[in-house]
C-alpha cells in the first residue's frame, strides 16, 4: 500500500485497485462489506449512519456522507437494471478521500487476518496514536466475512485477474526474488513493504481460491448469506495424505465426445472394492482432494465431478462457507487445475434448446464444453443419414461434465431399457424416437429446459 | 468379486452384496469404465433374480435402502445415491410410492450421475416402456 497520496485517484477506472467495488449482488466496502441491502428486487444504500461508519473505518473522518450515499444509490440503480458496468463507472467517480493511516493500518491488518490482499490505494493524513493491537482487535471484527472477502479480493485487486499481453517487457522490480546464496534463493519474494500473509495463504493456490470463488460468486442466485459469528472461520481444507478414493486404472486420455475410460479390465474392476481410507465428499464431512493425482484421466475426472456436484449443492443452499472450502481444496490439488473450467461450466443452469444449438454453431472450442449430438455420431446411428446427424438441430453445445455423464448413460446397461444400453435400445427406433430419446436425456441431465 | 452363490445367502447378506455391488457402480460410472459397469449390472441382475425368487416379501429387504445414506467416510454421496436408485428400480413393482418418491428425489437432488438415470427412469416409467416386475 502507498503511503503518501500520490494522485492515483486521477486513475479510475475498473481496472484500478480500490476500497469500493460492486458486483451483480451490490456495491462493497473492501474487504467484503455490504454498502447495499435488497428491497424487494431493488438493490439500496444501507442507512447514512451506518454507510459512514464503515466507510470511515478506512477513509476517515472527513467522508462526506450524504454525497456518497448519493453515489451509492445511483449505483444500486444501475445494479437493479443489471448493469454492472454502468454501476462501476459510477463508483469509480466516487467522492472518497484518501484511505487514513488508520484505515491503512486497519487495511494491513484485516488483510493479513483474512489472508486477502490489500488493494493498492492511496493514503493520505497522519497517524494517530492508537496502538497495533487496537487495529489487530478491530481486524478480528472481518473474521466472519473471509468467504465474501476471499470471493472479491480479484474484484478489489485486479492485478490479481489481470492478464498481462504476450508482449509485456517483464519488471523486475515488481516480481523481486530472494538473493541467491539463500535457502530460497531465486525464489520471487514479497514487494518491500509489503505485508506477510499466513503461510497457507501465500502463492499461487491463494489466489486460484480467490479466482475460483469470484467466478462462483457470479453463480450464487441470492446476496450471500454470510456465516454467523459463532462459526469458525474456514480452514484451509487439507488433502489427506495418502488418501485414494479410486481404484488403479489406465490412461487413456479424454477425447472429444468421449468421456474418459479408465481401460480397467472387467475383472480388476469388479474387484476395486472402495477404499475404506478414500477421502469423502460427503456434505457432513469437510471437502478434500487427494494429495497426489489419481492414477487415470477417468478417476481425474471423476474427482472433477465430484467437485461440481458439490459446488451444486453450496450454491443451491447459499452455502458461501462449504464453497471456500472447496475452492481452497482445488486451489491446492495441482492436478485437478486441468478441470476448472469443466467444474465451472457444470454449474450452468438448464438452457432452451435454441440457446443450446446456437452455442454449438459458435467458432471454435470453448472451454468447459462439448458439442453433443443429439442422434450420437457412431456406428449405432449408421443408418440415419449423415445430414441429419450434422444438422443444425441435432448438435448442441452442452457443458463438457454433463457431456460426459450423457456418454456414459448411453453405453451402460439400463433395466428400464430392457437390460440392453440406451444405444442398443434405440436401435430398433425410428429417427424421431431417437430425437425424442436424446432430447429427454438432455433434459433429464439437466441440460435442457 | 467371485461369482456368488445366491442360493447359499440370507435375505440380509444379499442385501449387502447389493449395497456392494452398487458402491462399485457408482465408482465404475465415475471413472467411464464400460466393461465395470456392463460386468457390475449383469451382477446385480443375477442377485435380483436370487432375491425374486424367493417372493416379493423378500425383496423389501431392500426398503431401508431407499434411504441409504452411511455416516462412514469411505462413501462418497454418489455412491450412496447409486445404491438408492437401485434399490428403488427394484422395488417400484413391490412398494411403488416410496420407490418413486426417492427416485423423484435422486431426479431433483442427486449427484449428476444418479439424477439423470433417476429421471430417465420415471421419464421411461411414466411413458410405460419400462415395467417394473
């Protein structure tokens, strides 16, 4: 953080580091601190006593409230409309004074408590002369709001998302490293100045987690609900050492319109009984990851969708504490990062049909997606003409997990289909019965509307 | 898993087997393993006809299984959700209300595996091509 006003205000913009931010579910206080409340389906400025209050936590006393909450109404409205851009602008136009010293000093210390970064802002004034551990005590206040502040950190932060062009000369000074001759020598280290964040927070994984949950944040249908005070603050979710929750298989890699198969022969499967140590991913039961990547892209895979179904679940219940924890949990599995993008895409809500075949006639791949035929490709269908398998109407883009999950429905044997596979019961059906099958599926898979 | 001898097993250890044989399932269409899955049905089928056999009293040895739900952490919730939606396919023909309300409930909140079989299910019910016997 800056310790002299500097004019960064002059630089505004979305792109700035900044105390005030908004999102689709209301305008926020760094570091998660609600400036709006619903009413009905419109979003309001919380009450001018409390808006100062807790703006003046960080910018001091001379915030100028009746205008602020003026600012904060506007962008409530646009927010109300749906535009979260518009309400950005807004924002950033914001009549703030510089962050106090005290605020810093406050900033510093929630930051390093909640393990979130300070955003970069401007500071201004003198300091007073409270005590550290007056700002440690009033810190501990933010406990309850780590999921929230861990989900908009990126928001507060855009360093943290921003992607820098393929051509960007690389500064030194701005990724320094530890001299050479030490332990972690060559090694980046943290900027001058710059606060030490609890070991489990450091890094790369932190940061997945804080990108991971901002993009599940968008997921969440109603304003957060956050946990109660008495709860504990979420722990960093721990894989467990040495845990299995799958039996060996072969790699056989995931292709396109193919879900990956572990190749296991029939015997070795049948007799890949589940491992009583397997790690659970029972709702009542913290959320874990193996340590080490499971042997086979399929049991990968299945770990993936296992943590989409959780993600479901969380965000069904607004459950914003069981959704840091597995994103801790993916942020520290390396070898589940190839999934992201599937877990993220499983969480779309069923589509119509022309949404979906729209998608499908898009350029290009996208990630977390398939395109799927409704009347499958392959030697099952070699009677209906190739025109109709590739007609517009009969491919859809459908997200990749739930691809997947249709592929595998198709090819296992289902007692209300006689015993035989769906593919083998269509068969003997006509061209629009196997529409219609494949159109139910869809549905049933809850791709469909 | 050797090949057992239904004939020799009470009602309850068939009910185990059954549990068994559907945890493997649900581990076997977790990991896309065709041949898992196509040897793990043909298995519960031969144990269902064991059960069958024996009368429709003895099928309802499954009934606590339509809220299988075990404290233990070696289940996973789409294993346990795989032996509901067996259990329930087995017993829409004996105890057709709570048969169908856990597959209505697997349709509406199970794991993605498990809900979409549970819907197909009822979809293929309700159309009257599958009959539950």
């Amino acid at each position: 953080m800056t310790a002299a006003s500097t004019g960064r205000a002059a630089a505004r913009g979305p792109m700035r580091p900044r105390t005030l931010a908004c999102t689709a579910d209301g305008v926020w206080l760094w570091p998660g601190i609600p400036l709006t409340e619903r009413r009905g389906t419109a979003l309001v400025s919380i009450p001018l006593p409390h808006l100062y209050q807790q703006v003046a936590a960080l910018h001091g006393s001379s915030v100028h409230a009746p205008m602020l909450a003026r600012t904060i109404a506007r962008a409530a409205a646009c927010l109300t409309r749906g535009s979260v851009h518009e309400a950005d602008a807004v924002l950033a136009g914001a009549p703030l004074p510089p962050v106090s010293f005290d605020g810093a000093a406050l900033m510093q210390a929630t930051g390093k408590r909640l393990g979130v970064s300070v955003p970069d802002v401007a500071v201004a004034g003198w300091p007073s002369a409270s005590p550290p551990e007056l700002f440690e005590q009033l810190a501990r206040v933010h406990d309850r709001k780590r999921p929230v502040a861990l989900a908009l950190e990126p928001v507060f932060n855009p360093d943290l998302c921003r992607v820098a062009p393929t051509n960007a000369p690389f500064d030194p000074t701005l990724h320094p490293r530890w001299p050479a001759g030490q332990p972690e020598g060559g090694q980046f280290r943290p900027r001058d100045g710059a606060e030490m964040v609890p070991v489990q927070w450091q890094g790369q994984a932190a940061r997945l987690a804080a990108r991971l949950l901002a993009r599940l944040w968008r997921l969440l249908r109603r304003p957060p609900k956050l946990p109660t005070p008495s709860e504990p603050t979420p722990s960093p979710a721990k894989p467990v050492p040495g845990a299995e929750g799958v039996a060996p298989d072969q790699p056989t890699g995931i292709g396109h319109n193919r879900a990956p198969d572990d190749g296991a022969s029939a015997s070795s499967e049948a007799e890949s009984a589940p491992k009583p140590s397997a790690p659970t991913a029972n709702s009542d039961q913290p959320f874990t990851l193996p340590v080490e990547r499971p042997p086979g892209d399929g049991a990968v895979a299945q770990w993936g969708q296992r943590a989409a179904d959780e993600i479901r679940k969380a965000l069904a219940n607004n459950d914003t504490k069981r959704l840091a924890e597995i994103a801790d949990a993916l942020a520290h599995a390396e070898w589940i990062k190839g999934q992201l993008d599937n877990i993220i895409a499983a969480q779309d809500s069923p589509r119509i049909l022309d949404d979906l075949i729209e998608g499908a006639q898009e350029k290009g791949p996208r990630q977390g997606y398939d395109n799927h035929h409704i009347i499958e490709q392959g030697p099952q269908n070699g009677d209906v003409p190739p025109d109709i398998i590739e007609a517009p109407h009969n491919v859809v883009r459908i997200p990749r997990y739930r691809h997947w999950q249709i592929n595998k429905y198709y090819r296992q044997p289902q007692e209300e289909c006689g015993g035989l596979t769906p593919r083998d019961y269509l068969r003997s059906k006509s061209v629009q019965e196997r529409y219609a099958f494949g159109l139910g599926v869809l549905r049933k898979f809850g791709v469909l509307k | 898993m050797t090949k057992l001898d239904h004939s020799e097993m009470t009602n309850e250890q068939l009910a185990n087997a059954f549990v068994e044989i559907s945890l493997r399932e649900a581990d076997a269409i977790g990991r896309g393993s065709v041949r898992g899955m196509q040897e793990l049905f043909d298995q519960l089928r031969a144990l269902k006809e064991a059960l069958r056999a024996r009368g429709p009293e003895a099928r309802k040895v499954l009934l606590p299984l339509l809220s299988y739900s075990p404290a233990s952490r070696s289940v996973f919730d789409d294993q346990a959700a795989q032996v509901r939606l067996n259990a329930a396919r087995e017993l829409l023909a004996v105890v057709p209300e709570p048969a169908r309300a856990t597959l209505e409930d697997l349709a509406m909140r199970g794991p993605s595996a498990q809900s979409g079989r549970a819907g197909m299910c009822l979809q293929l019910l309700d159309d009257g091509i599958f009959k539950p016997t």
